[in-house]
C-alpha cells in the first residue's frame, strides 16, 4: 500500500472494554477485506494522565514485522509528545518537533486531552483515506470520533527514524 494520501482515524471511549472491542471489530473488518488498515493501538490513560499502549490479541492490525515500531508511528502521529516522553534518539525528536509544528501551522491532528483525556481510552489507526469513512464507522462503541489527513512526508519520516532505533522505541511503548 502506498503511503500517499494517509489519515488519521480516532475514536475516544469512557472505557477500555469497549475500545477493546471496536479494535477487535477493525481487525474482523480488515480480515474480511473491507479496508486496509497501515497501524492501529488502543490507548489507555489512567486518572494521573500516564498513557499505555494497549495490544490485543495475537496478531495486529496492520502489517510488518516490527509492530512495536509500527505502533510507535501510530502514537506519534496521534500525539507527538507521548511518543517523545518515551522515544530516545535525536532523529525522532527532530521528528516530532516538525509533526507537532505542522500540526500548529495546518491544523491538523488531534487534541490530545479531547480524544483521551485521563481516565479514558482510545482507538487509533492510520488508514489509506480512502478507508477512513469506512474505519470510522467501524467504532461504533465510540463516545466520539474523528479522522484527519496526515501529512505523509511526517509519516515516512517518522517511520524511519524509529526504524533506526526499534529496539528501544518497542522497549519503552511495552514498558
């Protein structure tokens, strides 16, 4: 899949069982061939604002062999700074300060504390857009949800840095 015209699709959820299961929902739907799905996580945030990343199953949703990688582009996209609090390596902190710029300047992305904000969960996956209506729909557990486009410069860029450092990246996301 090309990584031309990407999104960003989120939906925010007052608990984890049900982000659990729209993931598991988005998984059956790529199965099926519905749409192709690039990435996807489930984040939780407890009361004191601590975020994990959540993995359910026994494969993920999207493809390559270094997933923990691929959920580190996820995070990244979605909110540079969770990312940067656990990333090491001065690649993907000049990285992220470009993402978050742009994000600034063109307005896109989303705000952190209105699609997880503490004691909530959330489901996000990068798509191809042309899949984005169909993954949206897909959480229907959802309090809310959203997509928006991704710059797939960021993206690429993003991989690749934390391609160059995955073993430290996988680390921290699974601490």
């Amino acid at each position: 899949m090309g990584n031309e015209n990407l999104a960003l699709v989120v939906g925010s959820y007052d608990n984890t069982a049900a982000a659990s299961d729209d993931y598991q929902a988005l998984r059956s739907g790529q199965d099926a061939g519905g749409y192709e799905i690039v990435g996807a996580v489930v984040l939780e945030r407890d009361e004191d604002g601590k975020v994990q990343v959540k993995e359910h199953g026994d494969k993920s949703v999207g493809h390559g062999a270094a997933w923990g990688a691929g959920a580190g582009v996820v995070v990244g996209l979605f909110a540079p700074p969770l990312l940067a609090a656990t990333a090491v390596g001065a690649g993907i902190g000049a990285i992220l300060g470009k993402i978050k710029k742009n994000r600034e300047e063109k307005q896109f992305g989303v705000d952190l504390e209105e699609y997880l904000a503490p004691g909530t969960s959330a489901v996000v996956a990068v798509v191809d857009d042309k899949w984005a209506d169909r993954v949206e729909k897909a959480l229907t557990r959802s309090d809310k949800r959203i997509s928006k486009a991704i710059d797939s410069d960021d993206y690429e860029r993003l991989q690749k840095a934390i391609e160059e450092s995955a073993d430290d990246v996988i680390e921290q996301l699974n601490s």
